[in-house]
C-alpha cells in the first residue's frame, strides 16, 4: 500500500511536513535534492492523497482527500522531527485537538500523564495497532483532575520506530468499531518495510539543567519465505526529572526557642520537587510485524509490542517546620519524624511496568469474499511503590521503601471481517463488509504489603526536643505520607465479555457522491448490557478540487472494568484525650453495600450522538479543510464529590452507612453516569507547496481547532441523599470539564528542504483556560501563549544525517498567578499543556541502512 510524500497530506489536521515514507520503504531519509521533493509533490497530487483504511471497510480504497469524514495521516518523519519523547508527547505537539495538562492532579496521573481529545478525556478515542483494538492501561486516573477517571491507552507503551504512519479519525466511530470510538479512531500502523533498516540517537535537555534525556531507537526488516517479511523495532529511553519550578520557604526544621534552627544555613528550601516534570523515566519498548503468504489468496500475520517502564516520580516533599511558603501551615508537619528524616524527605512514587499485545491473523478469500479472522491478546501490569517516605504510625521504626499493590488489565479480542464488492448500478461497486467479534476483559487491583497501609498506634512523645515541643501527643495518620497503599479490603478480581456484530455498506451512488452506512449491536454480560450504534457518511463533489463531507453518528462507551471495581482507602487519626479517634475515608466500588448505601447505581454506557460538516478544497499544492463538529455525551460518567466531609453531608452520611449495617466508612465517593454535555468545535487546516530551483522547497501549514464543552444536565441527589444538603457533583469539578483546557490551539509550521539542508520552525498558541475551585474567587486564569520549536538538520552522506532543535525555543512559561502552596509549589499553576519547565534542547544523529 502506498503512503503519499508530505505533499500528499495537506488535508490532515495534524500535518507537519518533514518528509514522509512509502509503507513499503524504510523511513526516508532527507531529500538530497530539492528537484526530488519537487517531483513527488507532483507525483502525489497525481495520485490525489495518501491511501488511508481507517474508517474504511472492505475492498474500496479512500485516499484523505476524497475522505467523507476527516482522517489525518501523519508520517515515520514526522514523529522524529522532535525532540520530545512518546507518542503523547509527540502527538499533542502535532495534532492541535490532543492536550496534556503538565500536572492533571494526582495518584498516578501526576507520572503517567492522560490526554484529552477535542476537550474529552482519552477514553472517549479508540486506539488501533494494525486495525486491531488496544487494551488499555490500568493505572485508573482517579486522583486526576483532568480527564479524572478515566483508563485510556497508554500510546506510550508503542515504539515510534516501529511506526509506519498512524492515522488519526477524527468522527465517532463506535458503530464500526465499537466502545471507545466517540471523539475519534488513532490508528497506529506497524512499519511493513521488508528490508533494511535504521536507527537513530538523541541527547538533549532542559535549559535551566535537568530533564536529561539519552534515547536510542532503530528498526530492522528482512524477507522470510515467498514474499513475506518481518521487521523489528526497538526504542530505549531515559528521562529525567526537571528542575523544580517552586519556590524556597523558609524553614525547613521548627524553630528552636523562637529561632531558626542553624542548620537552616545549608538546608535546601526548594523542597516541592514534583512540581514541574518530576518523572526519572526508563522506558524499553519493542515490537515485530510480520506477513507470510501461505497460498495465492491466503496470508498469515502477526504482530506484538512488548514494553517494560520503570518510572520514579517525585511526589511530595515534607519538612517538620510547622509553617511553609507565606507562612502557611503544614499540616504533613507531624508526619516528618525526626528519627528517619530530620531535615525532611521528598517522597517517591515507583511504578515497574510490563506491557505487551500479541496478535495472529489470517487473512485470505472464499470465492469473491474477502476474510480476514484474527486473535489479539493484551495486558497491563503494573506494580506500584513508595521509595523515601514512611508509614508514621509505625514510629521510628518505620521502613521506607514500600510495595503498595499491584493494577493488572487484561484485553483478549477476537474477530472476523467478511467483505466484497457488488455491481448495482452505482458509479461505482457497492461495498458490503460486516463481521462479528468477541471480548474479554479482566481487572485486578491486588493488595500491597501490611506496612503500606496498616495503623501501628504511634504517639508522638513529649521528649524535650524542637519536634516534640511542636507535636507532642499527636498520632500520625496510618498509611504511607504521600501515598495510599491498597489493602486486602480494597482488592477486586472482575471480569466481562462481550459480543458484536456490524453491517458496513458504502458506494459512490453517482460520480462525486459517495454515501456510507453502518451499524453495530454489542452485549456485555455486566451492567453495559446491549447497545446499538450507527452512522451515515456522505462526500458531494462540488466542483473539481471543491467538495463537502459530513456524517451523523450515535456510539457509546461501555464503563471500564477499573470505574466499576477500583477501590481505595485512607485513614485519619486525631487524638481525643487519651484516646485515638480513627476517622476512614473511602473510595467505592460502585456496585459495593456502602455505595449502593449511599445511592449508588450499576453503571451504564455513556451514549453519543455526534454531527459533522466540512468542505475541503485542494488545488495542485494548496489544500483547505475546514471540518465542525457537535459531540454530545449522555450520562457520562464522573466521580461524585467526598460524602460526609464537615462541607458535605457531615456525620449524617456516616449514619446512613451504620444504619445500613456499615461501620468502617466514614466519608465516601464513588462513579456515577451523573452528567449530560455538548462539545461544539471546528477543526482547520491550510496547506502549501512551493517548489523553487532556486531556494529549495518549502512547505508551510496553519491548523487551527477550537472546542466549548458545556454541561446541559446533572442528576439529581438519590433518593438515599435527597433529606441532606450534599453536593454530589460540585463547582470545581464541574469548571474543571468546561474550562481547564484551552480552548482554541493554532499550529503554524514551516518546513524548508534545499540540498542537504533541511530546517523547520513551528509555533503554537495555547489559547487561555482556568484551574477553578469550589469558590469562584480562588479561580485562576491563565491567558493564550506563544510557544516555538525550531529544528535544523544536515545530511552528512546518504546514510547519515545529524540535527538540532529546541522545543519551547524561547523559554515560555504559564503566567505567574499567585496562590502558592505551603511547599512553594503553584506559582504557575498546574495544567500548562506546554508544561511547566520552560525550554529544552537536543541533537539527534540517524543513520540508514
């Protein structure tokens, strides 16, 4: 299959020029001359756009130009024109509708950061590896305030040397492909090269130092037997923690007598070194592709990704000073036990993680049928610890590396598509695909060791000294400070399947009008149930070059194993006299006693209804999309706020759960399908070319995506909760789904080839958005930024090219808003999508083989 040369994908959104490579090549090297790029411009407006199968069912082949809904293409090339590293990272500097907030909240969002598509959370776009369905993470972002909740892909775990191109739907798409598919499709196709190879090194990091950064990735194929292929890849990173960008405070020890301790002198009062990028990440990813031709129509394929991350993050730092930046009080004070951390600690959250898909698939014909049946199996697996902190209600004789549990997600997939053409009359051959596919799924969230989460009953003695002149008679909370250990109570083991079946009908009617229909029924065996989704496409052809495209589509998201079963506790201990007073904090699964106490109901799938227009105009080297789009999103499914809180419920919640014959939960939370919204967006791109025998070629695009997310609905109190003034869903997390990501996002990129020189400059402007709270007063805006990255490169022989670049190339940073935290972090906020570190640099040196 043939992939167009960066010419060729001006109708993708996503599209920053750098020099594309053919599905059955190696990825290009820098062009030598500037009359070669000229001549595939030429050759690719021939061809009329890149040869795309996402949204695409059966024997009829759509390029992107003539596309009814918008798929965007996006080369090898392009994903190393960075200096970034993932795929998130790497997408989210491309495709102006993906943003990553640099600190979304939390638990273990803060080290493994999630996404959000057209202002929707990532688990509302479905990921593909070779049209296969990926499993997701399991690490569930229930501390995150961006995209809280939610267990999306993790595309980080994919190489990118082992990409061929990933093309990125921007539709809903459940009735073809099911749950998951409401804001899109990614899909990321394997490098099917079956010769050579290449690999590449990159060194760089962050101008103020930290941030370190040492990859190699490189990529190898070679033919087996008649015709058929495999190739390798490898990608082995390191990357380290920034600087901090918080502030000093002033004390780190309490005062001694009224006066700063002298070992204030040579203490370091930066001590929030999570703020900012605070991961070490080690990271290895591997996959192969493979084809082999058993017969004249039958093909056998597999492929695999397999992917071990081993992240230590910065989470929280703490000083036995009673008071911190301004002031403040530090209430984690008492926690800091002089015994093992006298001048505090900052603690660290590790997570060990193998990762792995595996595939089998053949593909061949019966008659004029076209069969493709394939098996697909994957899992997430995760184990989580604590390193530098402690459990202070074991006192001093508290360890302080800790194993907090275990997260595992399982995926198995298996399907079989049937598709074939048939002569009706149509300007062209009606195409039928359907199939049928089966899923299982598995969720464990499996307990850590005692020390993590137990209650060791310590009391902090009166002994003479500074700290026990401060917290004398307090009794540190049990658990570990920071963290949150998983306990036997919290544990679950559940599991589902399902059952699908889809109808796929598409044709051009007449010349220049096309028109798609689709269907999809699935059955969970959970509280999903039965769903039915579809879709109609359609593309008129105006005028040569000019044409309009549209769809409407309903589709769902079924709820992940993880919102139904993912559970956790925390436990406060105040002392009350003589006697200590343990209060417990929890979150539920929603199908438990205590939930089902408190109003809490099985979950159902989110449903969908998605519109979209747009015209698209492509003239010899200009190309113009415009597309916009409505998603509404029907009881989606949110995180209630704590209940039984002084604020929310007080002790009236803890007596419902007791008069339920439930006595160890005092204030809870749980999902809920609680709210309704409306997405409204417009997505656009322009597109040139300028050959010149002279100056070398140049290739220039402006993007340009705007999204408003408003809520329409939000139900009511259960009945359980209607005699009490209790917010179930309130301000700050309702602004946090409406306004904590910027809005509009403009992409502006300029890509000049001459000879061996290549350069590239790209500026992006993050529109204005605000970190709310439950007071409109506290609210921050932060307004719309200017950030520039730059890249230039030389090819030093055919095989051989060095480059240099800088990403945020002018060093900018969110505006300085006030409210800074008792540790000194907060000074620029928390969900800068550019981050929070200012700029970086890196070279990058590949070689072709």
């Amino acid at each position: 299959m043939k992939i167009l040369k960066s010419a060729a994908l001006a109708a993708s959104v996503s599209f920053i020029p750098f020099g594309a490579a053919h599905a059955d090549e190696a990825p290009a090297a820098v062009p030598l001359a500037a009359a070669d790029a000229a001549a595939d411009a030429a050759a690719d407006a021939a061809e009329g756009g890149a040869i795309i199968v996402t949204g695409a069912r059966g024997h009829t082949q759509r390029s992107v130009a003539d596309s009814p809904v918008p798929v965007d293409v996006i080369s090898p090339a392009e994903l190393k024109s960075t200096g970034r590293t993932g795929l998130k990272e790497i997408l989210g500097n491309i495709i102006p509708s993906l943003t990553m907030p640099a600190l979304g909240g939390g638990g273990t969002s803060a080290s493994v950061r999630p996404i959000s598509i057209r202002g929707l959370s990532g688990d509302y776009v479905l990921v593909l590896v070779n049209g296969k369905r990926r499993h997701t993470t399991s690490l569930i972002n229930n501390l995150s305030r961006i995209s809280g909740g939610s267990t999306p892909v993790d595309i980080d775990l994919i190489p990118t040397s082992a990409v061929g191109r990933i093309e990125v739907l921007r539709d809903g798409a459940a009735a073809q492909y099911g749950s998951d598919a409401i804001s899109g499709v990614i899909n990321i196709i394997l490098d099917d090269a079956p010769q050579g190879g290449d690999f590449s090194i990159t060194g760089g990091q962050n101008y103020e130092g930290g941030g370190e950064l040492a990859q190699f990735a490189g990529s190898y194929g070679t033919a087996i037997g008649d015709g058929g292929f495999v190739r390798l890849a490898v990608e082995a990173k390191y990357h380290d923690r920034a600087k901090s960008a918080a502030e000093a405070i002033p004390y780190v020890y309490p005062l001694v007598g009224g006066q700063p301790d002298p070992r204030e002198a040579d203490a370091d009062h930066v001590i929030a070194g999570g703020y900012g990028r605070s991961n070490r990440d080690k990271i290895v990813n591997t996959s192969y592709n493979a084809e082999l031709p058993v017969g004249e129509d039958t093909t056998l394929y597999s492929f695999s990704t397999f992917s071990y991350r081993n992240i230590k993050d910065a989470r929280g730092a703490y000083v036995a000073s009673s008071t911190g930046y301004g002031g403040q009080a530090n209430a984690q004070g008492s926690s800091v036990l002089p015994e093992l951390y006298p001048a505090g600690f900052q603690a660290y959250r590790r997570i060990w993680e193998r990762d792995w898909q595996a595939a089998l698939g053949l593909r061949t014909r019966l008659g004029d049928w076209a069969l493709d049946i394939s098996s697909s199996y994957g899992q997430d697996n995760v184990k989580l610890g604590a390193e530098n902190t402690l459990n202070p209600s074991l006192g001093p004789d508290s360890p302080t590396s800790f194993r907090m549990g275990r997260q595992i997600q399982d995926l198995w997939v298996n399907n079989l598509d049937v598709s074939r053409e048939f002569e009706v009359g149509f300007a062209k051959p009606l195409n039928v695909a359907f199939g049928v596919e089966h899923r299982w799924e598995r969720f464990r969230n499996i307990a850590g060791e005692p020390d993590s989460y137990r209650d060791g009953g310590y009391v902090i003695p009166d002994d003479g000294s500074a700290f026990g002149d401060l917290y004398a008679g307090k009794s540190p909370s049990p658990g570990l400070v920071s963290f949150t250990g998983t306990s036997p109570a919290d544990e679950t083991d559940i599991t589902r399947s399902n059952v699908a079946a889809y109808l796929d009908l598409s044709a051009d009617v007449t010349k220049g009008w096309f028109v798609g229909l689709a269907g999809r029924y699935e059955h969970y065996t959970d509280s999903a149930g039965d769903t039915f989704s579809a879709k109609a496409s359609t593309r008129i052809e105006l005028a040569p070059g000019l044409a309009l495209r549209g769809g409407v589509n309903t589709g769902f998201r079924a709820p992940s194993l993880a919102q139904t079963g993912f559970s956790t506790t925390q436990n406060t201990v105040t002392v009350i006299g003589d006697e200590r007073v343990s209060t417990t904090s929890k979150f539920l699964p929603v199908d438990s006693a205590a939930a089902l106490a408190l109003g809490a109901k099985p979950l159902k799938p989110e449903k969908s209804l998605n519109f979209t227009a747009g015209i698209t105009y492509e003239n010899g080297p200009l190309r113009i999309t415009v597309d916009a789009y409505q998603i509404r999103i029907d009881d989606r499914i949110v995180k209630t706020e704590f209940l039984g809180t002084s604020s929310n419920g007080g002790t009236a919640i803890a007596a419902i759960l007791q008069a339920n014959g439930i006595d160890d939960v005092d204030s809870a939370q749980f999902f809920t399908n609680a709210i309704d919204t409306r997405t409204r967006g417009i997505d656009a791109v322009a597109e040139y070319t300028l050959d010149t025998s002279a100056l070398g070629t140049f290739r220039l695009s402006a993007a340009y995506s705007y999204n408003k997310t408003k809520i329409l609905h939000v139900i009511d109190n259960p009945a359980e909760l209607s005699s009490l003034n209790v917010t179930l869903f309130g301000r700050q997390a309702r602004r946090d789904l409406v306004a904590a990501l910027p809005r509009s996002k403009v992409v502006l990129t300029g890509n000049w080839t001459s000879g061996r020189l290549h350069a590239l400059l790209r500026g992006t402007r993050y529109g204005q958005y605000t970190e709310s709270s439950n007071v409109a007063a506290s609210d921050r805006t932060f307004g719309a930024k200017w950030v520039a990255d730059a890249e230039v490169g030389y090819q030093l022989t055919e095989a051989l090219d060095f480059a240099v670049g800088a990403n945020n190339l002018f060093d900018v940073r969110p505006d300085k808003n006030g409210l800074i935290a008792w540790d000194g972090s907060g000074a620029y906020g928390n969900f800068a999508p550019f981050g929070l570190n200012g700029g970086s640099y890196y070279a990058r040196i590949g070689f072709k083989f």
